[in-house]
C-alpha cells in the first residue's frame, strides 16, 4: 500500500472521541433522532452545521492575528468589501457574523408580509 502524506503540517490538534456504529445507533435513538439533542462531544464529524471540523492554515492564523477589531471603519472590512467588488461584482457589503443571523437578514430584504 502507498503511503500518502498531507502536504502541511498541523499546527493544532484536539483529541476525538471515536464511536462504534452501535453507540451512534443508540445516541441517535436516545436523542429522539433530534440531532440537535445530542451532546458536540459525541459528534466526531459534524454535517449539520457550517463550522468547520479541520485545523487552521498558518495563513488562516495569520489573518487572524491581522484583523483589525475596530466596530466600524476597520481596514478589515475594506479588504472585505475590495474583494467582494473583485470577485462577485457586488456594489454593497453587509457583513454579518452567524449563518443564522445572515439568513435572518437575507430573508427580510426579500420576504413580504403580503406574500
């Protein structure tokens, strides 16, 4: 068998706890199939939400460290919204922090009580 190597190196790990397909079985059951009962530590992949399950790149980490905090005017916006006009065209940036709170803002420009 060929060994393949990742091409990087991980700079953070998080021990996982790994479980049989039995224990999943008998969670999922336990939960009423609700995945939102059942406990993250239990999760050891998760495809219900957008939150990533992998370490960071050091340029992800870089970026971080980078980020201007300011609430408004901060140069991070601006890179934001330069490359938001490059890549898409897009005239207007609206920022948000959460998946939920974006949808919810999304959905009232286009929702109509009339409808």
């Amino acid at each position: 068998m060929k060994t393949i190597i990742e091409p990087f190196r991980i700079k953070s790990v998080e021990p996982l706890r790994q479980t049989s397909a039995g224990e999943r079985a008998g969670l999922l059951a336990e939960a009423g199939y609700n995945l939102f009962r059942l406990r993250a530590v239990d999760i050891l992949i998760d495809l219900l939400t957008d939150s990533g399950t992998s370490a960071m790149s050091t340029e992800q980490w870089a970026a971080m460290m980078r980020g201007d905090e300011s609430y408004a005017g901060s140069a991070s916006y601006f890179r934001l919204k330069s490359a938001a006009e490059e890549l898409m065209g897009f005239q207007h940036v609206i920022p948000t922090h959460q998946g939920g709170r974006r949808s919810g803002s999304y959905s009232a420009c286009y929702a109509s009580r009339d409808a």
